[in-house]
C-alpha cells in the first residue's frame, strides 16, 4: 500500500522546539556546567580575577553601541507594552550608564579579595592548628526584572568572589542581557577563565527561572531582586536557600530641630536624583514643631513631587499646593516615582511607632540637630541601614564603598544590608594536625 505524504511538511521552527530539552532538563544542565566552571573559578587568584574584570570593562566600553542597540529594542518594546516611567528608567542604558558599570568594575578589581581571608584562628593544647576562612559559595543563582545593570554587577560580584553566578534577568531586558552576557563570557574566555562562570536561563522563560528556584543541590544560594511580587514568589517557592533583598519603604523623620537648608537638600536628593530604586524616600515624618516642615514641603512640591498626605501634613502646604489625602496604602506603598506620603507625629515616640508598623526593614533617616534624639533612632530603629543628616539614596553597595552591590538584604542571617564582595563567601573551617586524635 502507498503511503501518502503529509499535507504539510514540518517547519524548522516545529523542529527545532521538538529537539529543544524541557526547562527542567536545559536548567540542570546549565546548573552542572556553572558548578564545572566554579571550581575553576575558586582556584583562580587574585591578579586572574581582576584580570578578567578589567578585560569586561573594556569590553563594555568597546562593545557599548551594540549594547545600547539591544537595549533600544527593550525599551522601545517596553513603551509600547505600556511599561511605567519608572520601570523604563531602570531599564534603559546610556553612554553614561554603560560607563558607570565598566567604572564599577574597575573599581571591584581594586577591592581586596574576601577569599582565603582568615576570620579566626589559633592553636589548641594539643597543638591542632585551626582558621576559619572565607570560601566562594559556589553557583550563586539570582532573579531580576528590567535591571541590566544588575547582570553586570552580580556577575563582576560573583567573579571577584571565586564563584559562578546563573541569571535570570527577565523578558523585559531580553535584547539587552544577551548582549551583555555574550561580552563578559568573550571576555572571560580571553583571560583563560571559564565562560561557564557566568549564564542564563532567560531563553527559558517563567519556566527556566522556576526551574532555578527547584534546583537544590545544584544552586547554593539564590538572590531575587525587584519588587514585591517578585521577591515574594522567590521566597515562598524557591526550594534552594534564598537571601531576601527586600523593597524599600523608606522613611525620613524631620526632627524639630532639623536645620532648614540641610533638610531640603537631603529630601530633594532623596526623592528626586533616582526615584525609580529602593533607597529613594516614599514616607516623609515631619514633627508637629519642626520649623523646617513647611518649606521643605514647598521645595518639594516644586520639585514636581506629588504629596500624598494627612491632614495636619495638608495644613503646612504652600499655597497653590494640591496633595491628595494619605490612606493605609500609602503608608505601605513603595512608589518609585515621584510621589511621596507624609504624615504630621508630635513626638519621636509616634515617629518611631509609624515606622516600625509600615517598614520593610530597608532604610530609615533622621534629620535632627539634637545628638540624643539622633543616638535614640540610631538605636531603636531595626533595618539594614540607620542615617542620620544624609540622604537615603547612600544605601548603595558602591556609595558605601563595596564596589558594587547584589542587592540589598533585609534579613538578619548572614547578610544584611548592602551586599558585596564578601557577602558571597560563606566560610570553612581548616584543622591541620601531627596526629592527634581524640581521647
């Protein structure tokens, strides 16, 4: 009997999604090949390492327009799906920024390497010689949105740390992530370290990065950075150890004392240099009898903040002014725009009862010319950072000196706070004897 042809041939694209292993199976081996590439990278050296940074900071600058090429079609994509101001600010890169990233890891070369470092040592009775030092964690693994500059940061992290870092960077900096992973693995491959050391799962979709949650055994530590919604899903589902950045719900308290000048610099820096990242301010405290209230509410309203407040807050507004009225959602809210809530407290007592009900244990401020009142918020107020008479916007990895920055923890295990070079070691134990043994 004849057998007749199919009416319709199979497409190259059917083919190849047929031959295309499952997000389970691809992600696994991604996982075994950075595990591979990790042990390289914890017998590579020091001047290896920064090697390797200095030749992907070149390669940045070298390769910058066609980087800034994939990421016009993210941002062109991410205008036309409606994407918030907000979240294009982050998303998108310039010359400037493309700079400030090979600048970042010049300076990441510069820092002194965590690994090897001894924290604790000494020499028991019976002569057993012990040190307790730093050692990569492995294959870090971390899940982001719309941050390109942050699969630059993570990987140099990572890399100056002796470990392999696997990234899910998310569909809307698509374009932008591959041609930033495909510089950094060129480079890495010139200097003779394993370009394994640094991957994705972004072709995998929600697929690939749940799978990364699941990989136990073959992550050892995994990092979401974002929003809400993002870290919470990473940490209710993830099956592999997690360390939460979380979102800032930043506070300022304006003191009674606060000087009037310094206090309107330090809003408007705080506020409106970056409003689109966690350490800008969404909640501003402002004493009942702080002079400095209500032109600090003028210079920010004309800055083009918009004010959402309470009603005492409402009485201190310039005329002209328009806020709306404060409700329980702005008090929990993490604007990263240009909206700020403010609420009027008469004492620092109710100060600090606000910010411990509405904080997400990120980044609290006072402004205060009065030492006692600075040295009680310095000790009552529990979050990663505690500032006084700055800007908030410092709780930055690269502003406090780190070099860079995987995100900004806001546990208390392990990490807490702006997270760098040694925050990506965990530690070993090293016992070395002439035959003791134990009675």
């Amino acid at each position: 009997m004849t057998q007749t042809a199919p009416s319709q041939a199979t497409s190259g694209d059917e083919q190849a999604a047929a031959e295309r292993p499952d997000a389970v199976t691809a992600v696994r081996a991604i996982a075994d090949r950075a595990r591979t590439a990790s042990r390289r990278m914890a017998r590579a050296n020091r001047s290896w390492k920064d090697k390797a940074l200095l030749e992907i900071a070149d390669s940045l600058l070298a390769k910058r327009d066609l980087i800034l090429r994939a990421n016009r079609l993210d941002v062109e994509a991410g205008r036309e799906n409606g994407t918030s101001a907000a979240l294009l600010d982050r998303l998108s890169l310039s010359a400037d920024r493309i700079g400030s990233l090979a600048d970042a890891l010049k300076n990441l070369a510069g820092q002194p390497d965590p690994v090897g470092t001894v924290m604790r040592g000494q020499t028991l009775p019976n002569g057993l010689r012990l040190r307790q030092v730093h050692v990569p964690m492995g294959v870090v693994a971390a899940i982001y949105e719309a941050r390109p500059n942050v699969t630059v940061d993570i990987a140099g992290l990572a890399l100056k740390s002796g470990n392999a870092v696997v990234l899910r960077g998310g569909s809307a900096a698509a374009q932008t992530n591959v041609a930033l992973i495909g510089v950094i693995r060129d480079a890495l491959d010139r200097v003779g370290l394993p370009a394994d050391a640094v991957q994705s799962v972004d072709e995998y979709g929600r697929e690939g990065a749940n799978a990364l949650m699941q990989a136990r055994g073959r992550i050892d530590v995994l990092i979401p950075r974002g929003g809400r919604d993002l870290i919470q899903t990473v940490v209710n589902n993830a099956k592999v150890p997690v360390i939460e950045t979380g979102e800032g719900n930043v506070h300022i308290f304006l003191d009674e004392s606060a000087n009037t000048e310094m206090a309107i610099d330090i809003l408007l820096n705080a506020k409106t240099q970056r409003p689109s990242v966690c350490n800008t301010v969404e909640t501003l405290l402002l004493h009942s009898n702080a002079h400095a209230a209500a032109e600090v509410l003028r210079a920010l309203s004309e800055a083009g903040v918009r004010l959402h407040t309470d009603q005492r807050a409402a009485e201190l507004l310039p005329e002209g002014a328009v806020a709306t009225p404060a409700t329980d959602e702005d008090w929990a809210q993490e604007y990263m725009d240009l909206d700020l809530a403010v609420g009027v407290v008469d004492s620092m007592d109710e100060a600090l009862e606000h910010i411990r009900h509405w904080t997400t244990g990120h980044t609290e401020a006072i402004i205060t010319n009065d030492l006692a009142n600075a040295e009680r918020f310095i000790a009552e107020i529990d979050s990663a950072a505690v500032i006084v008479n700055a800007s908030t916007r410092f709780t930055d990895g690269g502003e406090l000196g780190l070099g860079a920055e995987v995100g900004i923890s806001t546990q208390k295990m392990h990490a807490r706070g702006p997270m760098g070079l040694r925050e990506l070691t965990t530690t070993k134990w090293i016992v070395q004897g002439e035959g003791q043994v134990r009675g």
